[in-house]
C-alpha cells in the first residue's frame, strides 16, 4: 500500500490480502482490511519480561534438506516478521523484521485457536462450561447441523464427525464459505452464509463423533459460539476479561468481526510479538504467571498429552509422538512439548524441560510449507540445546 | 448488537450504523463495522489534566423555547454520550453515558476537519507547503476536475468553486457517494468510484475559486490528499507524528479508512473524551501544550478570525457574528470562541476569554438538530458564566 493512491497492482484487497507479496504487510495491518473489536489490556501493570539478550544467529542446524543453516539464515529464508525467545523467563533474542516493531500487532492465524481452547479451559473450571456436556446444552440451534449430539471435549480435540472441507485456496471448500463468512474475503453471493454463526448451521454430519482428530478451523468458532452463550459476553470482552487483561500485556490485542459483530474465533486474533510470548510462558509456567494462576494447573497440563492413536496422517509423520489436545499441537507427548501454530508461519512453541518459549510471526508465501517448518522446529531445538549448554 | 448471533432487527450494518438506534451503538465501535488505521499516541508520558471538578448539572439556562432547562436535563435530552469541561486547564466536569468509559473512542464526524486543517498548519510551518499554491502543485491529477486552479488557502476556507452536494441522507447526493467511496456504505454499484481520491476527480466546478463559504466535507479530503503528497505519508501517519503523539494523549486513536488505505480525513477520526479535551486546550493555549508550541501560533490565532461577509446563511442567522476559519467553526470573531463541529452531536468548543474548553460527544438521532445546537451552546455559556463567579 504504498503511493496516495497506490497503483490497483499494488493495491492489497480482500480478495488478495493474504496472498504473497501482500500479506508481508496486511499481517501487520488487519485492522486496516478488516474490521475489528479490541481484546483490551485493561489497566493493570504490565507484566515486565527481564531481558538476557544474546546473539543466536549464528546457531547452526541441519536443515531437512541436510545443509547447515543458521538461525539467521533460517529467519530470512522463512519470511520472518518476528521471533522471539524466552530463555528461563528471559528474553535471550528478540527480532524484528519487514517493518514489525515491539508495538505491531500482527495476525497469528489459528494461534488463535489455542487462545480459545484456554479460555474454555478456564470458564470450565469456573464452573459454567462442563466438558462432558452437549453442545446443545449451551446453542440449541446446533441441533439442527451436524453438531447434534457433539460434545464440548470433542470439538476441544477435533473430533466431531462433522464435514469441514480444509482445503486452503479451493473457492468451493467449507474454509472458503467461512472465509466469505467471516468477512475476510467479499461475499461474493448473497445467498451463502452471511456471518459465522450462519455458516456453523449449514454443516452436516459426516461420521460418528469421537472419531480420529481431523483438524477443521471451524470446530474453534464452534467453541466461541458456546463460550458466548455460557458467559452472555462478546468474546473479544470474554478475551480479555479472562486471560488477555490478566496476563500484564503491553498492547491491546484484536480480533476481526464479521457481519453479525463475531469474532473469527479460529484465527483472527492480532497481538504483539511480545505478549504472544506472555501467554506462551503462562503455559510453560503450568498456568501460573503474573503472580497468579491464570489458567488451571490441571488444564495446562492435560494439553501436554494427547491421544497418539487418533492422530493420522499427514501428522503422524512429522511428528510421530504428536497429537492434538484441547487445541495445541503436541509435538512430543513424551516431552510435553506443545505449540500453538497458524498457516503462513505462526508459531509460539513451549518446551518445559527445556524451559523455552519461541514465538515466530511470518509471512511465508504459502498456507503451508512443511520444509519452512520443520527446519523452523530444527532450529529451535538447536537454541535449546546451545542455552542449555550455556554458550553460543 | 446484543445476543449471539444479534437478531437481524437488532444488526447494527453499514447501511444502518448512522442511523438511530443504531448509531447509540456504532459511534463507540467504529472499528467493528469499518477498517481502520491507527493514530499512534506515541510512547511519550501521558499529559495529565488536573481535576477540579465540580457538578454543573444543577446549572440553569434558557433553552430555545425559553424553558428554564438545568445541564443535567441538556444532557439526558440531547444523547449525549461524553461531556467534560476543562476550566483553567483543570477538568471541572467528566461524564459519560450509554456505555462509553474515559477509554472508549468516539466518532467525532466533522471534529476531524479541524484536526486535520492543524496539521496543515504546522506542515505549512514546516516549510513543506504554501498555502498560496494552487494544489495541483502537489497533487497533479487535480487539474482534471473542479479542483483546478483551486489553492490549498481556498480550500482551508471551503472557498473552491467546486460543486460538492451535501444533503445528507439523499441517495443522489455527492456525499452520499463519498460514503460509499469511503466505505462507510456498501459500494452498491461498482461503477461508482471505490476510493475518496477517485470520487475527488469527479467533482466538477461550478463557480469561481475563491467566493462565498460553502460547507462542503470534501474540501478536507483534498487537503488530506495534498498532506500526503507533501509529506510522503499515509495521513494517520502523519496526524500521529505531527500531533496526536505530541499531545500527551492517554489513547491511541483511529481513522476509518477506505478501499485504497485512505483515511477519511473529514469525518473518520475517534479518539477518547480527555484525548479530545487535550487537542481544544491546545488551541486554547495558542498552540503551546505538552511543553511545547506544538501549533503555530500565528495559525491558531488565525482560527479565531475569519472573513464574516462571506459567510452567508443559514449560518449567519445562527451565529451571527460568525465565520468559518481553517477548518473551525468561530461562533465569535470579536470573542474569539471556535468549534469543532460534528454531525449527530459532536462539538469542541474553545473560549480563550472563558478559559474554558468543552468537548460533548453525542448521538442525536440526526444529522443535525438546531435546537440541540443552540442549547448546548447556551448551556456552556451558563457554565462559563458559572465557573467565572467561582459558584454553583
């Protein structure tokens, strides 16, 4: 977006925005495309992150392909807005990139989703959500979509037998719907489902519920929907009154909306590199942070395991302990290394043994690019290793 | 927007936002319904506004139909939302309603004018633009349509020749298309310009540069246009670096902005209460604030004059020792008070005499109500009164 006007090339739209060469600077700037509700820092102080900076750019690993790499040429080569690691509670690197500063917001893609699932977690120990529970207990109108008789702890682990088509890119895929839904692109008919709400209920059933994890974004806006009806508050104000607000954030944060004022609980949320990694520590710290348990002890430690045996392919492979629990990755379950991820190259990564928390914000060019992460994963267990050894 | 989803009744949408009841609403959540840009507040220290407060509800005046009417009735009468008074540079009332909170943005229409004619001033100190210039010396592209041979001092004054039909509410109207161009509607034909730069260039000439005041909000886009050609600077950029982080303002603030990434610089700006308090203490103080001569002085006492014998009805009925000035409202030449004005409601009003600054943001059911107008109006003025004998 650069010239009063910019050229119509140059021009970043709904239909191209998150698209190369444009996301590199919508990611910075969704509010600008998108409307958008604040998940308010509220007043309190913030959260002071103590500084232990040092150099990890020269940190060397073997890239998939079997070329030593840096972590230097690793952030150039995937498209890198910002990374920052949290070494014992201490920021041992933070980076900027591509015009990001400390105070940018930027898009994190389904990171959002594990922001949601904490959420859930905590309104279920206030006693308000009970996992076991039917979705229809909280929205009845789900009785009427493939969502009837699914459970909350189901869609926790992406397992409802309803159909969501994932196929990023393909115009008639359940993920394009939503994103007409949600507001990302321009609705470009309409009579397809105006708000996400609407686009919930046109959802059939595809298979037993309590199946294999398959991931499906929408299962996360599903969560929303009920976090909304069991707390009667919007979830921007529910964000930020149960976690957001209480994590001693510098910034503000924000969510896109759609038509009918909801947020895209699976994957709009913005926040800065710095308070991303706020929220990782919380969960490495088992919920305790800001001197205060901010999430259930019990919660955070259920989203280091998992169930090995319904996570297939093409997971499986990358990360043969993994499994996906209450909306993390886990990438070891042995390890309970977890991390939340977005397409694009979103990444906040906390492993506990290792006492570290990654936070990586990207603009790849494409929604997925298994070798970007992967090396991205390489890399950080080789700056794992080296603060473990005490030297670069 | 209540309930989850809201009922279609209740759906606040960009062809209801404006409108009663919905504007109640939408006025303090301009960012969930339309993109907008940030007006960074800086990382400078808060500029604090003493406290002397006091209650001026009791405050008695005669209202238009010669109705004994105390504040407090002026204010619950005319929706008001924010309403605070600095008196000596101290906050001598601060009210909120319907929801709003210190740290709520507001809509402030066509406050923006004014806002955006300060900018030009310092920018014109700078160096960077001569307010005698015609404005094609900047923006070239203008010497295709009405605005040619239109200079930016003419412009300030809303003096173009420029034919721009301002009958809100009326479909055919040239600022109903400017609300579509500016993506405060749905674009409903896409032959219709689809940027406030390409709505500019079809505004044709109608009479001499230079003759009578016409109100005309278009006049301030151009000077938006021309702000970011002399600076190189996207225009929330700017109004941030030149001024809104200058102020000591508590809150970043926000302009919509439209389908090329333009602010809307007459009418798109929200900003909290105090922050707008602190922009009209500015003027009040000839433009030293913060510590600093933050606007020209010689502009600022420029504001308070103005050329009355072009200044026709029904303005001049209204105010009859009136003017308009850079972008101010002067409701006295000889006492020099100035406003900015907004439609539904919104007003900052500077009586340098008075040492009074008041700032009320509303959501009148219309556009404009004279009544509503002419009673705030004479409620201030009892206040000043008041506050002068040191009494309630």
């Amino acid at each position: 977006m650069q010239g009063f006007p910019p050229s119509p090339a140059q021009r970043v739209t709904l239909e191209n925005w998150d698209r190369p060469p444009f996301n590199r600077w919508s990611f910075q700037h969704v509010r600008e495309l998108i409307p958008t509700a604040e998940v308010g820092r509220g007043c309190g102080p913030i959260c002071p992150l103590e500084s232990a900076e040092r150099d990890l750019g020269g940190v060397v690993f073997e890239a998939v392909t079997g070329r030593a790499t840096t972590v230097a040429e690793l952030l150039a080569e995937t498209y890198t807005d910002g990374f920052l690691i949290l070494h014992e509670g201490r920021v041992a690197t933070e980076l900027y990139f591509n015009g990001m500063t400390p105070e940018t917001l930027h898009l994190s893609q389904s990171v959002a989703k594990s922001l949601i699932g904490t959420v859930v977690g905590i309104v279920i120990d206030e006693g308000l959500l009970d996992p076991r529970a039917p979705l229809t207990d909280q929205v009845p109108e789900l009785a009427g979509c493939g969502y009837k008789g699914a459970t909350l702890d189901q869609v926790l682990d992406m397992r409802s037998g309803v159909r969501f088509t994932e196929d990023y890119g393909q115009p008639g895929a359940d993920i394009s719907r939503l994103e007409a839904a949600s507001g990302w692109r321009s609705n470009p008919d309409p009579a397809l489902p105006d708000s996400v709400y609407d686009l919930i209920l046109t959802l059939p059933q595809e298979r037993a519920h309590g199946g294999a994890f398959q991931y499906r974004s929408v299962e996360t806006d599903v969560l929303g929907w009920v976090l909304e009806r069991a707390t009667g508050m919007r979830l921007p104000e529910l964000v930020s009154q149960k976690l957001w607000s209480r994590l001693g954030v510098e910034q503000t944060a924000s969510f896109t909306v759609d038509r009918a004022g909801a947020a895209l609980a699976d994957g709009g949320f913005n926040a800065t590199l710095r308070d991303y990694a706020r929220f990782g520590q919380a969960y490495l710290q088992n919920g305790f942070f800001n001197g205060r348990q901010l999430v259930p002890e019990a919660w955070v430690r259920s989203c280091r395991t998992g169930d090995r045996s319904v996570f297939g392919e093409p997971y499986r492979s990358q990360t043969p302990n993994g499994a996906y629990r209450r909306k993390w990755w886990v990438k070891d379950t042995d390890r309970g290394v977890t991390m939340a991820l977005g397409v694009f190259g979103q990444m906040i990564y906390i492993d506990p043994i290792a006492d570290l928390v990654a936070v990586k914000l990207s603009t790849w060019p494409d929604y997925l690019n298994l070798d970007f992460k992967l090396n991205s994963l390489r890399a950080l267990e080789a700056i794992a290793a080296v603060l473990a050894e005490g030297a670069t």
